[in-house]
C-alpha cells in the first residue's frame, strides 16, 4: 500500500490545500488502494475539505498572511506556531512513513519548520516532491526568494518540481531562474459536470472570500444595473457574514460551496478575482471570465488575469472599476469556443497528470 503526504503551504485563501486535496483524489481514483494525509493549516475549513473519508486531514496552526504580506497566527505567537507546526508535521511523517511528500509552494515551509520532517523522511527512503503554482509573483521578487535560505539545496532535497501550470503562460526556469527544470502539468481542476447552462445568470466569485469585499460590492451594482441577469455570489468561508453587496436585495448567496465548477458551468457569464482555482474552474467551464485581480501584497492575480487577456481567454477590470464598464462587458460574447483555452497550450488535466508522476515515482525506487 502506498502512502502520499500531501503539506499545503497556508496563505489567506484556500488555493493551496484545494489543489492538494484535487490532486490526493486523482490520486485515489489511480491508487484505491492509496493512503493520502493532507497537512493543512488552513484557519477555516470548508466542508468539501473533509467529505472524502479516504483522506485524513491533520492540522497544523495556521499562518496567515496579512496586507503586508507578512505571515501571523491569531493566537499564538509567531515563533510558537512554528514550533508546533515543525514538531506536528515531523510527528506526522513519522506516524505514517510515506513513501511520496508532496510540499506546497515553500520547499521548507514558511519559515523552514518543514525541514527537520523532511530529512527523516528522506532518510527512511521517501520521495520529496515541490509542487509550485502556475504564477507565483513578479520575477524579480521572486528570483530574490530563490536565492535565499528558504530555497537552499533544492536541487539536492527534491526528486522532482512539479508545475501546476504550462510554460506556455508562465516559464519558471527563464522567468524565476528555478535552479530544477520542472515537470509541467498542466491546470489542476476537478472534472466540470456539463449543465444546462442560464445565459441570464451571473455568476460572482472572490475565492476565499478574506479580501473580495470589492467585487462582492460590485455584484450588488451589477444586480441594479441589470434587472434582467440574476446574480449569484459565491462565498467563500472567509468571507463576511454580512457581505457589502449595496443595493444587492436581488442577489443570491451561496456560502461553503465545494467549488466554483458547477455553478461556472450553469451561468452565462463568471466575475471574479484572478486567483489560481477559480479562474481554471471559469475556463474549464468554458466561460470568458471577467477578472478583478488583486495586485497586492502579490501581483500573481494581476499577471495571471493580463496573460490570459493577452490571449484572448478574458477580460479584466481594475478594483474600483465602475459597474457599468463591467456591465458593458457582460453584454460581450462570454462564452469561449470549443478548444480555444488548449489552442494556447494550456491543458486542463493537471490533477490527473500530477497524480502520474506521483505514482511514477514510487515505481522509481521510493521505499
């Protein structure tokens, strides 16, 4: 029986731990027999993290990132939660003996408390997978955090980096200086049910939901403007009880839901921030997303939303833009045509692709 451990890298959404938990099932649909633990510190857990009972979930506390970008836990101190992270992690590594660990975003950790964990692992015959994103940030800033501490010997530590994305949108080797060729995936999504799709509905999403109070506000001016679209908002479980949706009494919200996928699929047009999962859900959906990114205190949103512009995939609006831009656009064409998003050499199966060279690799040589 093999066993995975998968560590998501926490940040203020959800991004990390939902590719993790997608590629785990691609895994288990592989692998039936597989064991996959999943070491999350993820503040707020949303239902779908827990619905599978193939997969175990161990937590770690959490690290959130704030507007400045710096990482904090609303209880303990900084320096205490890396220490419980380190020791609850190595723990871990010891109680399940995993034969593949896959490590989210930071090869050590935030502040390198993966490390120790690692090294026993690595010790006792495991094989050490990085998983990155398809964008990370701006080249500069990232060829800074290459050469610093939190990247030391990842050439030697790792087996293998795997993209979850396509050199064709973001080349991590010419654009980041990555010290490893890398394995591209492709997108990492879960499959998208087809649907009866209501070209009247308008569909608002803002990922986690911790920092989309402008496009949530925005979905209340669009309700107004547009007595003739039903809005639907999606929530995520960091999002405010009390949603800043102005003259948004024709707005329905949907709260915890698994994914933006179904509801994508069902709509006639997506607006939305620019994060990693739910702009691969709009255009898995086949649907030319609206894009509010975010442009701090990461610019990853705001390069992901204009590269996709520049090939035609979608529109995208500064935070603040007027509604009746947006309102303007909503009257485009927003549906994308049969092949369009692999004609620029994006592919959508990354869960399935990551999930074989996982396998691979344990008929490699792992223990």
């Amino acid at each position: 029986m093999t066993r995975y451990l998968f560590s998501s890298h926490d940040g203020f959404g959800l991004g990390h731990v939902k590719r993790n938990a997608t590629i785990a099932r691609a895994l288990l649909a592989a692998e039936p027999e597989a064991e996959v633990t999943l070491v999350t510190g993820a503040a707020r857990q949303p239902r779908w993290l827990g619905d599978d009972p193939r997969l175990r979930l161990v937590a770690v506390p959490p690290l959130i990132k704030d507007s400045s970008g710096a990482y904090r836990n609303g209880e303990l101190s900084f320096d205490e939660a890396l220490r419980q992270r380190a020791a609850i992690f190595a723990r871990t590594v010891a109680d399940v003996r995993p034969d593949v660990i896959v490590v989210d975003r930071h090869p050590y950790g935030t502040a390198g408390e993966l490390r120790p964990g690692l090294e026993a692992a690595a010790a006792d015959g495991a094989r050490l997978v990085l998983g990155l994103r398809d964008i990370l940030d701006e080249p500069l800033q990232i060829r800074q955090e290459l050469a610093g501490d939190g990247w030391a010997d990842v050439d030697e530590v790792f087996d293998t980096v795997l993209v979850y994305g396509e050199a064709a949108l973001c080349d991590h080797v010419r654009e980041y200086g990555l010290p490893v060729t890398p394995t591209y995936c492709g997108w990492v999504v879960e499959s998208v049910e087809t649907a009866p799709r209501d070209p009247a509905v308008v569909a608002v999403a803002a990922g986690g939901g911790g920092d989309g109070d402008a496009v949530y506000a925005l979905a209340g001016q669009l309700a107004d403007l547009l007595p003739d679209r039903r809005v639907v908002v999606a929530a995520g479980p960091y999002a405010s009880r009390r949603l800043p949706l102005v003259g948004g009494n024709r707005v329905t919200v949907a709260r915890d839901v698994p994914g933006c996928a179904g509801l994508f699929a069902r709509a006639g047009a997506v607006v939305q921030m620019a994060g990693y999962n739910s702009t691969v859900e709009s255009l898995a959906a086949g649907v030319r997303p609206i894009l509010v990114p975010r442009r701090s205190p990461r610019r990853e949103q705001a390069i992901r939303a204009t590269r996709l512009a520049a090939m035609g995939l979608a529109d995208v609006v500064d935070e603040g833009a007027p509604a009746d831009e947006v309102a303007w656009l909503l009257g485009r064409p927003r549906l994308l045509a049969d092949g369009q998003v692999e004609a620029h050499g994006l592919r959508l199966d990354g869960a399935a692709t990551a999930a074989s060279h996982l396998v691979a690799l344990v008929g490699a040589g792992a223990r």
